[in-house]
C-alpha cells in the first residue's frame, strides 16, 4: 500500500524530538546566562568576554559576537551547499536531519541566535548613542536586536520546512518559502553584523582589527548573496535564466558600494579576496572530499575593478553618485564579464540572446542595488560618528530625508525588477518523436538521446536546451547538439535505471519553461508509475515544474501556494523594515552624538 502523499520527506518524531529538545536547552541556557549577567553573577561567558574585549579594545557586549558570527555563517553556507548537492545527486531527504549537511545548518543559525543574544546579555556602558531601552537599567545596542530578529527568523523556517512540506510534498528547489526564510534571515544577519562595527566605531574609532573584521563581513555578504544563485551555480535552475545576471549584479553593487563608499582604496579588493577563497574552498570541499558536486560560481573581479576605478576617478564623497555610477558599470561591462565567464565554466552558458535584456535588467538591479548600498554605507557612517556623515550641515532633517527617499527608490526599482522576472510560464505547443542509441544494456541501460522537434524551430534561439540527469546517486547534464533542422542529439548518454530521472529541458524566451521525460522509477510513496520514453514515440513537453518537482503535490488548492508565498513576502518585508528602522536608529543617534560633541568643542573655543 502506498504511503500517503502528505508524509513523504516529513520528519519522524524522533527527528522533531531532537530539534526540540536542542532547541529548549539552548533557550535554557541562553535565559540563565541572561538573568546571571543581569543580577551582576559572574559567569565564564563575562569572564571570556571582557578578556578578549581587553585584548581588542571593544566593550565586553562586542567581543564574542564577531567570532561566533563569523563561524556561524560559514557553517550555514557550507551546509547549504552540500544539502543543495546531495540533493540534486540523491533526491529528497526524511526531514529536518535527513541528511548530515542539514546539521551545520541547523547549528549554524542556532549561533546566529546567540551572536545576538550575547551582546543583550552582556550589554554594559559603553553604549552607543541611540539603543533599544529592555527595562529601566537595561538598554541593548541595535545591532544585538537585529541579529537576534534576524536569526529568530531562519530558526522558525526549521520547523515550518517540515509543515510545509506535509502540505504541498517536496518542492525540491533552493526558492522554496521556507528554504528562503531561512537563507534570507541569515544573509539579513550580514547587515546587523556591519552595524555593530559601526556602533563599536562611535565608541572605540576605528582600526585595523576592526576594518579587517568589516572586509570580512562585505565578503561574507557577497558568498551568502550567491547562496540565492546556487540552483544557476549547480545546472539546475528552476526558474528564468534572466535572473542569474540580476543576481549577480545586484549582490556585487550593493556589497562593493557598502564598503568602498566608506573606506579606502584596495578595500573592495580585500572583500573580493574573502570571497574567492571562502567560496572556491567550499565548492572544493563539497565536490572532493565529500563526493559531491562542484559548484560553479561569478569571479566579480571585473565588478571589484570597476567600483574601485569609479571611486578613485570621483572620490568617495558622494556615496550615492558612487554607488549609481557603479552599479551602472556593474550592470553593464560587469555582466558581458560574467557572460564570458560563464562561456568558461558556468554549467549554463548564458547564450548571446540573453545578453541585451541582460544588460537592460542588470543596468536596473545595478543602479538599484548600488543606491541601496549607498543608503546603508551612509547609516552607517552616521552610526559610526564619520565627521562628514555627521556634519552640521549634513544633518538637516530635509538632507537625511532625501537620502531615506533615494535608497527607498533603489530598493523597489531592484525588488519589481527581480519579481518582474520571477513569473515562468509554459507553452504545451511543443512536443518530439525520439529515437535512443543504446550504449550500455543490461542492468544498468544508458543511450544518447535524439529528438525530432515539432515544430521544428522550438529551440531557435533557446536560453538553454539540455539532456539532464540527476537524483540517481549523481548529476549529468549534456547539450543537445544539433544534427540537422529541427533535430537535436545529446552530447553524451543518459542514465535510465534505478533511482535516475532523466529528462530533456527547453528553455524558450525570457520565461517558457518545460521538459519532456526520458525515464523516471515507479515512486510508491508518492503514487507515481515509471516513466519510459520508447524508441520512436512522440512526447509532449510539459511545464518544467510538473518534471523537476515531481513530488509536489497536485490536489493542493492554488490559493494556498500564493498564500505561502505571500507569507514569505510578509516575512521579508518586516526583515527589511527591521534593518531600515533599526540602522536608520543607529544613525539619528550618532548624528545626535556628533552634534553634541560638535557644541562642546566650540563651548570650548569660546570659553
């Protein structure tokens, strides 16, 4: 008898049993550190704290949270990558453990819960300027609310990971509600993290500890952006070609502008150096060590280039004229430099047909995402008390407001360009007669696959039209060659055995996605029959989703998709709203610092 639909890939009770019971004693935990450190108890994390607080010249609040932060997200990325990888080369999992990569994940965001807990717990004068007030004597910097927000958040996508899938089965892709609930909280967690060296900057000024722990950050900030470009970066995307460009240039402006619009020259270089090697070394160790898949992914060398000619040639004063200038570079030769590259190594050759509307589309995401970054970088010059951020003159209610109004502008041009892009659609009108060339018989048949297109111009032109293979203990994917009109070959052999689903995906105009299967195993616990594609028969393609997500449920109302994908909206909205209310905090409260001190000196001039 079949298992029903609504259990598979869900989580045992002994798997549920676990995340509680870690869960519950971390909370325990972090509550009894909490009422120690604010009844004036002396507890070993205190004790640690003002050690390396004494050691690198910052309040006791921010001495634990850069390091376990740092660890935190690394363990996030690297997990996220090898799940993402066992997934495409073994198929679906059986719940919040079901697989080893799921646990840096899961203790990756439990430490970005605790990296903003820490500074709450051990929050003692030195202050910034501007806090959030607990109780009468107890006041916690922003950037400790945000992070803890910011990671309350991807912890609740654990568990609303396995009730989603009980719902609507396994929809196996990285953009899945949850599965960006979670990513999104840990990648928002990079800007709180900027905001605390900020705040540690109004205190301590900076120095060269603390302006490497920042180029760490922006470099972090740039290996999480890629994490949303994984499905690209793997050869299994699930959704319009387009947008790996916009990806791509948005990540690059906002995070080069962040920190080139505030500091020195070769600081976007350093960034780019973090990035390169943390992210090169977990594709390495995903791919060798492990056995998984190589993971490709953009170089942003041209882009690093670019912001930092952008800022020798017009200085670094006017963050927002910075920030539009390069991201409209970035937009442009940025993308022709990841259209090459990816001729080079992406697992999809972006084709010539992509690169107009890609320079179009990225032109948008550019300049969005470097006004943006501008906005931020400006905060956080104020936050941090920058005498010209924070200059009398600057400080204007009309001249702040602008500002707010302008990184208001580049973030919905980038969030309608990116969901403008998002929708994929599906035309039934194409079909194929194919023919298999056997290479290997027996218990394990393998065979080169030709189709005969009807109509015969369908793949003109297409953003990608490819042989797949994956979840059969690997990933192949192979071009289809074209032999004559209308006729196309793979370049190699697909498998059609065991647990392989082998198919042919198209990929016509800025949104046409579908597949024609090839072979799949019967699957009892979702009640599907085999799948074998005949010497000789005709087969329709079908909308791509049907093929790549053939767990999914069907009898599952449309309303209640659009209704998980609203809530996912609404999720990211307030992360967003989090981060603009409490950086813009920050801020007011450095500018009011800055004028504060800025009186005192010239009291003492006059006096």
């Amino acid at each position: 008898m079949a298992i029903p639909l609504a259990t598979t890939g869900t989580a045992t009770f002994g798997q549920i049993a676990i995340v509680t019971g870690l869960v519950g004693l971390l909370y325990v935990a972090l509550a009894v550190l909490l009422w120690r450190e604010r009844t004036g108890r002396v507890t070993l994390v205190g004790r640690l704290a003002d050690t390396i607080g004494r050691l690198d010249g910052v309040p006791r609040w921010a001495a634990l949270t850069p390091y376990l932060h740092a660890l935190s997200l690394l363990a996030c990325a690297f997990g996220v990558w090898w799940d993402i990888a066992v997934h495409i080369a073994r198929g679906r999992d059986t719940g919040p453990f079901g697989t080893p990569a799921h646990y840096p994940i899961f203790f990756g965001i439990l430490g970005v819960i605790v990296s903003g807990v820490l500074p709450i717990a051990l929050a003692s004068k030195p202050l910034p300027a501007r806090t959030i007030k607990l109780t009468k004597g107890w006041r916690i910097p922003c950037s400790a609310a945000l992070v803890t927000l910011c990671g309350t958040f991807a912890l609740v996508g654990f568990p609303l990971d396995d009730v989603w899938h009980r719902m609507f089965g396994e929809d196996v892709t990285l953009w899945g509600p949850t599965h960006l609930l979670m990513i999104g909280g840990v990648v928002f967690s990079i800007f709180a993290r900027l905001l605390a060296l900020a705040e540690v900057e109004q205190l301590q000024g900076l120095n060269k500890r603390r302006l490497f722990q920042e180029i760490v950050a922006v470099g972090a900030l740039l290996i999480a952006w890629d994490l949303f470009s994984t499905e690209f970066n793997y050869g299994v995307p699930q959704f319009p070609l387009i947008l790996h460009p916009i990806l791509i240039a948005f990540g690059a402006a906002l995070a080069f502008t962040v920190l080139r619009a505030r500091r020195g020259p070769g600081t976007t270089f350093a960034a780019l150096a973090v990035y390169l090697v943390i992210r090169g070394g977990i594709a390495w160790a995903v791919d060798q060590p492990l056995g998984g898949i190589l993971g490709h992914f953009p170089l942003l060398i041209v882009e690093a280039v670019l912001v930092e000619a952008v800022a020798l040639a017009l200085g670094n004063k006017n963050r927002f004229r910075l920030g539009v200038v390069a991201g409209a570079l970035i937009g442009t030769v940025g993308v022709v430099a990841e259209y090459a590259w990816s001729q080079v190594w992406m697992p999809i050759p972006w084709p010539s047909s992509i690169l107009l509307p890609a320079l179009g589309y990225g032109v948008l995401a550019g300049i969005g995402a470097g006004m943006v970054g501008a906005w931020l970088a400006t905060r956080y010059a104020e936050v941090a008390g920058d005498e010209r951020a924070t200059g009398i003159r600057n400080t204007r209610p009309v001249v702040v407001r602008r500002t707010h109004q302008l990184g208001a502008v580049g973030l919905a041009v980038v969030l309608g360009t990116v969901f403008f892009c998002v929708p994929r659609s599906a035309d039934p009108g194409v079909s194929a007669t194919v023919s298999l060339e056997r290479v290997a018989t027996g218990a394990e048949p393998t065979a080169y696959v030709t189709v005969e297109l009807q109509p015969e111009d369908a793949a003109e032109g297409a953003r990608w039209f490819e042989a797949m293979a994956w979840q059969g203990g690997g990933f192949v994917t192979h071009r289809m060659e074209k032999v004559a009109d209308g006729t196309y070959r793979s370049a190699d052999a697909l498998p059609m055995y065991g647990k392989w689903k082998s198919m042919i995906r198209l990929h016509q105009g800025q949104r046409d996605l579908v597949s024609m299967w090839v072979y799949a195993p019967a699957d009892a616990e979702i009640a599907k029959p085999a799948v074998q594609v005949s010497d000789g028969q005709t087969v329709g393609f079908v909308d791509e989703q049907q093929v790549l997500r053939r767990e999914e449920r069907t009898d599952v109302p449309r309303w209640m998709w659009n209704g998980g994908y609203a809530l996912l909206g609404v999720v990211g909205l307030l992360e967003i709203a989090g981060i603009a209310w409490l950086v813009g905090r920050g801020a007011r409260g450095g500018r009011l610092r800055a004028a504060h001190l800025a009186a005192g000196d010239r009291e003492r001039e006059i006096a």
